[in-house]
C-alpha cells in the first residue's frame, strides 16, 4: 500500500509535535540546527573530494626541517 506525500507530510508533522511536546519554539530550533549542522558535516566528509583535500591541511607536512 503507497502512502501519498499529504499523508507522510502529517504523519511527521504530528510526530515531530508530539516529540516536542511543550516544549518552546525557540529552543526546539537549538536541537533542529545542531540535527542539520551534523548531517551537513557528515555528507561533506563522504564527499571523496572533501576527503581528498582534506588530507592536504595536514600542517605538519608543510613544516620544512
């Protein structure tokens, strides 16, 4: 049975208000942002372009001796 995109779209909706419970707007964005700003990092560091440039910050490598 194929669930339509409404019904998804209220189904979250109704979980994420009942996991906030009363919780204030304002602090419930606290831990929304924090959820993006590691989903951002996480996909960034499975980019292998990313990873590959990544490995050229090493600082040690740079210092002539």
């Amino acid at each position: 049975m194929a669930i339509k995109k409404t019904q998804l779209y209220t189904h979250l909706w109704e979980a994420a208000n009942a996991l906030r419970g009363g919780m204030d707007a304002s602090s419930y964005k606290d831990y929304v942002l924090t959820i993006l700003f590691v989903k951002y990092v996480t996909d960034r560091y499975k980019d292998p372009t990313f990873r590959r440039h990544s490995t050229n910050l090493n600082i040690f490598s740079q210092i002539n001796t």
